[in-house]
C-alpha cells in the first residue's frame, strides 16, 4: 500500500490544520457578519452540468466519476471514452451555485447572500507544484443588478482580509463593458474581442510588446492593435482618459460609482483603484470585475466579477448576479511559512498520569478543562523525555499525577 | 442542465448548514478540549490503497476517479475494465487515517489523539434513500495498547453527546477476543467464526431463531448452535456470567477495568453494559467494540473499536489503534425534524436603504455589527413585503435608512 497522498494533495499536520480552521473561522464569521449566509453544496455533480459550463480551461481539469455496475458495462461496450462517467467532482463552486439557486430559489430572501467556503478539484498535471485539491471561500449576491451588490462584496471582502491581518492591499476595478467599448473604439471587431481579451490578460507574463505581438500574430489590424498600444502608454489610464476616450457609458457610471461608495467606507484603510488592464480569465464575466493585490503576496489574493447570464442556463430567466473569491490556499500558504501564531487560542496542557489510575486522572483533567484544553498521557519510564516532547509538540505545561501534584506552565 | 443535485447527495438550505456547522463546531471543540487534534487527508485516495483496505461491503461502494489523457487511452485499449480508474472517493476516515500515520509518523506525538470531522462517499444505491455524501466525526487513539485509551475515547465521546444535547443514552461493550472464546466455548470451529459472526451480527434484525435458522443452513454443528441459543436465553448474560462460561481472559480484564474506571467518571449520567450480542460489522476490529444507543434515536448514535493490524499494512510494525466515531448525519437528521434551535446564536438585523446612498447605510450597518450580524437590503416600494420576507427568514429586527431612523426588534 501507498502511504503517501495522490499527487496534488496534501496530508495537513494538526498546527496546519488548526492554522486553516482558524482563517475559515474568521473568514465565515466575516462574511456573517455582514449578512451572509452559508450554504453547502454537493462536490460531485452531474458530469453535463459541469461540461456545459463556461469554465474555460478548467473544463478540461474535470475529474470523471466511473459508472458503476450494468451502466459501466453498457458504455465500455459502446465504446465511447464519453460514455464512461456520470459524475465528476467540481472545479470551482459558481457552478453548483447558479445550479443551488435555480434549484432553491422559492426558498431564498432575494437578493441571495450567500457564503460557500469548500474544497474544489483540478486535475492539474502535478508537475506543475499546483493543488488538486483546493479551498476556495466565496461570497456572492444573486438578483440584483445593482452596483451596490459590487459595494457590499467589496466591503465585506476587504474586511475579512484584515480581520486576518493582511492589511497592505489595494482592489484593482474594471468592468467588461467598458474594456470592451476601448477595444471598439480602438478598431477591434465585436467578433474579435474574446479573443483580444485572452492575449491582453497576458500583460503581466509578456509585457505589452508580447501582447503586440501575438496580436498581430492573430492577423487583427493593425491600426487597432497601435491604438491599443497607445492607451497602454497612456499611463494611468484613469477613469476620466476613459471617458475621454469612448463617451460617456453606463460601465462608466457604474465604475464612479462603486468607486466613490468604497472610498467613503473604507475609512482609508485600502484604496480601489481603476484598472483598464484587468481582464480576469473566465469567460461568464459580463460586468464589473475585480482583484485585490498586496505587495506582501505575488499575484491576485482575491477576485471576482459579475456574472448576469449563468443561471438563465438552468432556469428560462435571467438572473444577475456577482462574486467575489478569497484565495484561501495563498493567504494560507504565506502565514504557515511566516510562523503565523493563532491569537487567543486557548493554551493546552497534559496530565502524566499511571497507568492503574486514569479515572482519577481524568477528574483532575476536568478541573483544569474550563481553562485549557487538556490531553492525557500515561506516564513512561523517563518521563522527562515525555515532557520535552510535549513541550516541542506546543503543548504549554502539565501536571504530574502522584508527584508534584501542581500545574507546570513551561513559560514560568 | 439538470437542476437537482445528483441522487444521494444534498443541497442544504442556510439553516440547514447553520445547524450542521453548530454540531460540528461543538463537537469539535470538545474533542479538542480533552485534547485530541485534528487531521485532514484528502478526499481521493489511491485505488490501490481502497481496494486493498478491509472496508468489508464498503468495497462494492468505492466511487472511482477515471484515469486522464494518454493513460486513459491506454486503459480503454487494454480492455481491463479494473484499468479505468486510479483513484477513488474515500468510503471512510479510518483508511485514510491509517495511510496518514503510516506517512507522518515521525511528526506526531505518540500516542496520537487525533480528530477528523470530513466528508466520506459511497455509491449506495439512491432508491434505498442512503446518502451518498455525509459527514463523519471521528476521534482515535494510535500507538497504545492500554485500555485507557479506550476509557478516554468513551468519556470524550459521552461528553460530545452531552454537550449537543444528547443525555439519554447508554454505552454498550464488547470484546471481539471474549466474543470469539465464547463461540469456541460454545463449540464452534476457529474458521468459524467470521461466518458465525455475519449472522449473528442480525440479531436484532431477525431475532434469535432467524440466526438460529442460518447457522443451521451453513451447516456449523447444531450442538455449538445449541449452546449459543442457550448463552443468549441466559438474559442479562452478565461478564460474571462470562467469566463463568469461558474462564479467566485477558479481554474479560479489560472490559472491567475499562467499565469501571467509566463508572467512576460518568458521574451517574450515562452507563456502560457488557453486551455480548455486540458484533459490529467491519472486518478490522482486533479487541474492544463499542456503540452509544439512545431510546430517542433507533439504531446506534455512535460506534467504534479496536483495530491494531490496520496500520501494519503500510509500514513492517503492527501499530495499534482504537477509534469512536459519531454518527453525526443521524443526529443532524433529527435535530432538523425537532425544529432545533442553536442556542446563543447571535442576532441578526436588515439595514433598509436607499439605493443611492449605500455608504450611509454602509455606516448605520457598522454601528450595530458589534452586537448584531447585519445585512444590507434596498428599499423596494412595497417596503412592508420585504419587512415581512426578512421576519419569516429568521430576522430579528431592523432599521429603516432616512425614515424611522432606530432599531425595531420583531419580538418588541
């Protein structure tokens, strides 16, 4: 037998857990108090669903659930690769959202609230050091188009990053509306500008001239590709140069406003700031879009957008809706290498007991309960090798049954 | 696209999973208070690893990850159906546990008091109204052979029940050592015994003549089979008379000193019997078996045993081990049916505003968010609908934006 994980996921020790719970924690109690509400979905869907969604790239990162029995039999026969799963296990949670909402939306207060903090799963190559499993923690608003809605995620977003100290971060704004009019404006074509978007959102790996040039590898005009360029140069290209630039625009007025809702907020304790540069890669994105960016971390450590169009696929009307998505495994990963200690965790102690008398052991343990979380150990031999590995494992002091009779905290 | 959830698995409603995650957060903490830590693997393990475990039935119901890409084909070319998949859904914690152990030994404190609370599947078939998606809370004890650990098991676990409510229960225990001694009293082979166990595990099922009838069928002698029908006619069969039957036994030691020391600190709120019908099914229990039966609950609430050759599997020493596992999905069941309140839940408020002034309301919001959780709705023109939505939602107040200017509780 193997002992070690499937590749891409991990065995998490308990100081990695506790770390994790704890973000959760603060995370979820964040998002509640500001009044929204936790639901939970399944991780395995209907292997339509997931193939019918506009995930883009992660369409092809699906993990296949096998038929079983005469089903499994009737597709090998068939002989169709396609035939063999029903099921797969889910690549993010919008998916199993849009499908949660049209499936329960009687239920639901509208505008939804709503929280989903899960595992999600990616058959990425393991090569590339990337998780296969992987937390994500989202809030969204669905049924309302109001900007508002983009205000709230905000607020709510940026608050929950600092009740986990990250405190150095900016949100970069930008609405698919009004990057598309640019491109318009530029010279692209209508049908030209997914295509477009995916070479641009390479800005960061290949600088402007590599975007340039795959541009004009994609044989687009070359007027508009210069125009394109002339607006990269045009540094800031602030919300006003864009007004300037393609009249006045309902993504305009929606942008200034939001913007103007958060800075009166936030107290001055973050900024949001204009970025015509933002794309953001899937391709449901039908407004607003957003990321938060920090220089304590590389790239984004939250993003998210507006997404009108996905549930009028499950059910016959359009329902807007908008989210913004925490990533937990970064922030994660920069506090378990930075020695992150968890504020007011409650201390633990042992109690060394012998082996013929755990009843009274555990009386005494309960004595100390209310105040410390408390594990019991038989005593051994050399029992002070026992206490010097109690001590490493962060345990903060113990008593000696039958000896000392008192509690020992190792910090006195 | 499909709008329910595939069959077995659910979608839970924000008071659903507000419930389940206050069990969960109870229990979890006090595991943790009588000093347990908790763990997490990952939901796919290794095929091999699954099929070679001793899941019992649980084998037949492995959901199975197909393999991807060129190994896909080349499974799909062998022709061997068993080829398709590399990895599967977990059917429970303990084999990942025991995989986990063998894999971080060297990091763990010995022995090792360790919780899981995760997700495990299995491919019931949905038409029994099985889940196929549920929740297991687990705690165990590995790398000690004494009976302590199983006193602490079932005191942690007694205190967990009690502090979600549960007070009206009884813990029964069992030896598979003294159960086997006796079956071999009673005049029954050695490589009889799994077989008689099978049967006699239904029991409650189909009453002593039902057993009786079957170890008839599998033709066992009909003296043995006499002589067990005669144990169980003795009723209370008492570990007195036990001891009688088959002697002095190193399990018949166990058991009273492990039910005695739990008499010592139930403090009269809970028992502990020796019930010698106690089978339990899975193949891995090597010592001591236990389960928690309540009269408010039909079948077992909680269950576990000793299993010390499981972790043998993956490293060349024998380890041992004992678990106790809550059946948490029974327990939320009925929780959910008695309209279960979470008790100190903090209050929740609506802030109703216009929609051209979110910062204002944004501020008012803040104001209460110490002591309420608050969400943020905008005015509709049927203000006193959307009032009465937020009251029949679970609301217990709120404040109208530039009219009544306070904090109207619904109770008030």
């Amino acid at each position: 037998m193997k002992i070690t994980t499937v590749k891409g996921t991990n065995d998490y020790l308990p100081r990695e857990v506790a770390i994790r719970d704890y973000l959760q924690s603060v995370i979820l109690r964040t998002y509640q108090s500001y009044g929204f509400e936790r639901i939970m979905t399944p991780i395995i869907e209907d292997i339509e669903n997931l193939d019918k969604s506009e995930g883009g790239e992660n369409l092809n990162l699906i993990f296949k659930v096998l038929k079983r029995g005469d089903k499994l039999q009737k597709a090998i026969d068939s002989g169709d690769e396609k035939e063999l799963a029903d099921m797969g296990l889910r690549y993010d949670l919008t998916l199993p959202l849009t499908r949660y909402y049209a499936n329960n939306r009687a239920k639901l207060v509208s505008p939804f609230k709503v929280i989903q903090m899960d595992k999600v799963y990616r058959a990425e190559r393991p090569q590339k050091g990337r998780l296969r499993e992987f937390v994500q923690c989202d809030i969204d608003i669905i049924g309302t188009k109001s900007s508002n809605a983009e205000v709230e995620l905000i607020n709510t977003t940026a608050n929950a990053l600092m009740n986990i100290g990250i405190n150095n971060f900016r949100i970069k704004i930008n609405d698919r509306r009004l990057l598309k009019s640019i491109l318009l404006k530029a010279g692209f074509e209508n049908e030209q500008l997914d295509s477009v978007c995916i070479s641009f959102d390479k800005l960061d790996k290949i600088g402007a001239e590599g975007v340039k040039e795959e541009l004009l590898s994609k044989e687009f005009g070359e007027d508009a590709i210069d125009n394109l360029m002339k607006v990269l140069e045009d540094a800031p290209f602030t919300l006003d140069k864009a007004k300037a630039y393609v009249g006045e625009d309902e993504s305009i007025e929606s942008l200034e406003s939001i913007m103007s809702a958060v800075e009166s907020i936030s107290g001055g304790k973050y900024t949001v700031v204009y970025d015509m540069k933002l794309v953001r890669g899937q391709g449901y994105y039908t407004g607003t879009i957003f990321e938060v960016e920090s220089p304590d971390f590389r790239g984004a450590i939250a993003g998210g957008g507006r997404y009108d169009n996905l549930i009028g696929k499950f059910i016959n009307e359009d329902v807007p809706a908008v989210g913004f998505s925490i990533g937990f495994e970064r922030i994660y990963g920069i506090l378990l290498e930075s020695d992150f200690k968890i504020p007011n965790q409650k201390k633990k102690i042992a109690v060394i007991y012998d082996a013929d008398d755990i009843a009274s052991a555990l009386k005494i343990a309960d004595s100390y309960r209310e105040e410390y979380d408390v594990a019991l150990y038989e005593r051994i031999k050399k029992v002070g090798k026992l206490i010097d590995k109690l001590e490493n494992a962060g345990f903060d002091g113990f008593y000696l049954c039958n000896q000392s009779e008192e509690l020992k905290m190792f910090d006195e």
